[in-house]
C-alpha cells in the first residue's frame, strides 16, 4: 500500500530554517515526480513546490511565493523527499503536505494530477 | 484570492446530487487538465477525479467530472454523510508557470 509520511514540522522563529522530510514505502519512489503543498489556517489548499524523476531530469518548480526561499530534493535510495525553508516568516507557518504525482510526472505539467499525500506536519513560525 | 473559483459551500440531504463548479481562465482549465480533491482538514487530501473526468480505483462511481471549456465541475450523486468534507479543484496555470487550486467548496450534508 502506497505511503506518505511527513516530518519535521513545529515551532520555529521568524527568520530561520527548517527542513521537512518525506518519507516513502509501498511503492518505487524514484520513478515519480514529488510535490509539496501547504494550508494555512482557516485557508485553502496552496501548492508549493514540484520535482520530478530522476528519469526527467530531477527538475524543480516553485511556487512564486517561496521561489529562493525553499528548496525541495530527492534522496530515491531513502524514498525521502525534502523541503529545505529558509528565511521563515509568519506568513509560511501551515500544514505541510506531500504528494505523489500520477500520470508519469513527465514534461508537461499540464498533465499532473496528484495520486496520494500524507497527513500533513504543522509548521509554526513565531516569535 | 484563488485563480480557480469554487462557490464557498453547498449542501444536500442524504441521496441527493450536488454539483460543485470550477471556473478559471483560457491559461488553465481552459488549456490544461482539472483534477479534483477532497480533504478533511488534518488528514491527507484524496483525489478524486483526475484529467477532468477519470476516476482512481476506488473511488464511487457516485463521483464524476466534466469539463466544458473554461468550466469544470464535480458531481456527487446519492449523497451520504460521509461525503461532508472540503473539495478543490486544481489545475495548472501556463500564465502563472504554477498548479493553482480553487478556494475549496465545504460540502455540508443535511
């Protein structure tokens, strides 16, 4: 059965890191894309960053709202996805989910659709 | 403010259809295709339809998409309570080079 577990969230203050990490079984994670999603309380689902395969490149998409703030990598012999944030304000603290991307994850996005996600890690930025 | 617009909430009694819609422009659902997600908040978002109208193994066939142009929508047939939950569509934006989703639509039954 496939698997998405999120980790790495909590507290954190204004202005520094944190890395969250996404943790995979059930199925060959390095044959597909990744993305990360977040929502913020009392909004909307909000997307935050794609990678795709390593049979594509390993190419990256971000969100313009994170876009050189965070960073989002692949480690296919740990089936583990990552979200590297950086420069936290109050406006990133959300859940944070992760995803796996159906229909090959291939060039064209236009095409993606996102088959399972996990529960999500809350990640709190305050001072 | 979302790209995609859905209607906040809708409601139904138990074995009624309901029809959530999904509006956007010629750079998304217009040229690109819709796929539909229901969450509970706190658990992890189910996808429900994908490429406008296809269902995952799983999913009831109580669940269905259609595309017309620029809008889309969801159809839920023969409500059931455990259909209450939050559903967004998404998309791709080929303007905006990133996936969007509509505003959600809180789905109460009755």
């Amino acid at each position: 059965e496939e698997q998405l577990v999120e980790s790495g969230g909590g507290l954190v203050q204004p202005g520094r890191s944190v890395r969250l990490s996404c943790t995979a079984s059930g199925f060959t994670f390095g044959e597909y894309a990744v993305s990360w999603f977040r929502q913020a309380p009392g909004k909307g689902l909000d997307w935050v960053a794609f990678i795709r395969s390593k049979a594509y490149g390993g190419t990256t998409e971000y969100a313009a709202s994170v876009k050189g703030r965070f960073t989002i990598s692949r480690d296919d012999p740990k089936s583990i996805a990552y979200l590297q944030m950086n420069s936290l304000t109050t406006e990133d603290t959300a859940v944070y989910y992760c995803s796996r991307i159906g229909g090959g994850g291939g060039y064209y996005y236009g095409e993606y659709y996102f088959d399972f996600w996990g529960q999500g890690t809350l990640v709190t930025v305050s001072s | 403010q979302s790209v995609l617009t859905q209607p906040p909430s809708t409601s139904g009694t138990p074995g009624q259809r309901v029809t959530i819609s999904c509006s956007g422009s010629s750079s998304n659902i217009g040229s690109n295709y819709v796929s539909w997600y229901q969450h509970l908040p706190g658990t992890a978002p189910k996808l429900l339809i994908y490429r406008n109208n296809q269902r995952p193994s799983g999913v009831p066939d109580r669940f269905s998409g259609s595309k017309s142009g620029t809008p889309a929508s969801l159809a839920i047939s023969g409500l059931r309570s455990e259909d209450e939950a939050d559903y967004y569509c998404g998309a791709w934006d080929d303007s905006l080079s990133g996936w969007v989703f509509g505003g959600g639509t809180k789905l109460t039954v009755l």
